[in-house]
C-alpha cells in the first residue's frame, strides 16, 4: 500500500502525520474487519468516546446464539502473530463482586505498522482449546480466536475491542491480570466493510469476511466541514475526488482518510487544517498484512 502526504500551508506534514495533530485518537494505520464470524450482527455498545475508560470499544453480537457456550465466534480483525493469551479463567462478571478485572480472559494480537489488538471477556479456554492456539501462532483476518462470553469485568456477554500504538516497541507493558497495556495510544479502527468505516456507539453492522470496498468510485459533490472530534472516511475501488470549488475542510480536531485503489485528487477548495489528521492512501479494501502470509 502507498501513502502521500498532503502538505498544507495550514498544516505542516512530515512523513504522513501531522506535527500539530490535535485529535484525541487518531485513525488506524491498518485496516480491519469487523472481528466477528461473517454473517453476525454486531451492535456498538460503547465507542471510543462514550467507553470508560475512553478509547476502547464494546460489541455485542446478536442472530444466533445463546449463551457463553454457544455463543458468537470471536475472529481476528487482521493478519498478526499472538503475543499474549489468558483464558483459564471462569468467573462471570454478574458473579463477580471484586477485583473482577483481574478475572479477564484476553487476547493480544500484533499487527503491521506497529499497532496491537485486544479481545476480552471471552469464554474459558475457548482460545486455547476450541482454538487451539497458542502465543506466537500467526493469525488471519477472520482466524478463529474464541467465543463471545461474560469473564472479568463484565455485565453480560459482549466483546471488548480496542486498537493500540505502543510508543516504545522495544518494552510492550501488558499487565498479566486484566491485559492492559500501558505506554501506548489508542487508535480508531478503520473497517474495510462497513459503509462509514469507524465504529460509533449505536451502531448495527453485519460482519463480513470480504475484501472488496463498498463504493467503486466517490466524487465529493457538496460542500463538508469536518468539525473537531468529526471523523471521514472515504474508501473505494477505483478513484476519490473532491471537485474543484467544492469547500471541503478538516477542522483542529478531526479525522480523515481518503484510501482508493487508483487515485486520489484533491481539487482546490480542499483544506486539512492545522490539529487535523489527515492521510491519503493507494491500496485495496482488504485487511492489512503483516507478512503476506495469509494473502
């Protein structure tokens, strides 16, 4: 996948990053899938500014199903090689009545570019025995991690989803009770297919397994404002183009991406301003790899 930047009098840009980037989080250098088996609808309980703590988020699946022992298969959002696994643990969170973080079973997975997920609350063992897996297996987007349950810190059965950025590769600090990462940022997921590709509180999506985008090509036609904590995604097959005269503009504080498989243009009229990040990409809709392993 290429990246460009795009350096604006209002925003001085090295590399890809803004210098005066303001946003709270900012958007995945990767692309993810939904982290579900293909076919469940997910519904977002919690997103990264309504979860507590912030940036992290809460899904719930729902279709089919029943309870933590025939629940919802928790899949890998991309490519990556498992770095931390707990799940000998079996204590509900609606039995819990202290320390009950300590009780989580999690995953960790490494992705390319640095950034790391995480899958808690899931079912006992359903990691490393329904999926047979184990620290240092290398994973695909869609490998079977475990099943949607209720362990640790939870109210009732859901998957806790975050992305992260550890500031320091060479020192990852995850704690062994609860799997909580310290010294690192969160970021925003960027799902490949899903039509706004960021997850909001309330949200409904059906998950997929598939790599082609939603749209083929965009033309921004209408004149946007991207105000502060605003996020916009653009993702297609062929071409994104914002027309000449059109004012489109990235307030201090917002997100974008604008990722085509063609080209890109950025017609006169549009503007990232400074505190803003904003990334344009050449590449497909699919999941990033991380070794090319899986695709």
């Amino acid at each position: 996948m290429l990246r460009f930047a795009v350096l604006l009098i209002s925003c001085l840009l090295i590399g890809d990053i803004c210098l005066d980037a303001q946003p709270q989080f900012e958007l995945s250098r990767n692309v993810y899938r939904l982290p579900y088996l293909a076919g469940t609808t997910v519904t977002v309980n919690n997103d990264h500014n309504t979860h507590d703590p912030l940036g992290r988020y809460d899904l719930k699946g729902s279709g089919f199903g029943g309870d933590c022992s025939t629940n919802y298969p928790i899949v890998a959002a991309a490519e990556g090689v498992i770095r931390r696994i707990v799940d000998n643990h079996n204590v509900h969170g609606p039995d819990c009545s202290s320390n009950c973080t300590d009780y989580n079973n999690y995953v960790w997975i490494e992705h390319a570019n640095g950034e790391w997920t995480k899958y808690s609350h899931m079912k006992y063992h359903s990691t490393t025995i329904d999926a047979g897996l184990s620290v240092g297996d290398q994973v695909c987007a869609g490998t079977f991690l475990g099943y949607e349950c209720d362990i640790g810190q939870a109210s009732g059965p859901h998957l806790h989803f975050e992305v992260r950025h550890p500031n320091n590769p060479a020192n990852i600090q995850i704690s062994t009770a609860g799997g909580f990462m310290s010294d690192a940022d969160h970021r925003i997921p960027v799902i490949n297919t899903i039509s706004k590709h960021y997850l909001s509180d309330g949200d409904s999506w059906t998950a997929s397994g598939s790599t082609a985008c939603t749209s083929t090509d965009i033309a921004v036609v209408l004149t946007t404002t991207i105000s502060s904590s605003g996020i916009r995604v653009y993702m297609a097959s062929g071409t994104v183009t914002t027309l000449a005269g059109i004012g489109f503009t990235f307030q201090n504080g917002s997100n974008g991406l604008f990722q085509a498989g063609g080209s890109i243009t950025l017609s006169p009229g549009f503007t990232a301003s400074a505190g803003s990040y904003f990334e344009t990409r050449i590449g497909s809709c699919a999941t990033t790899n991380m070794t090319g392993t899986c695709n």
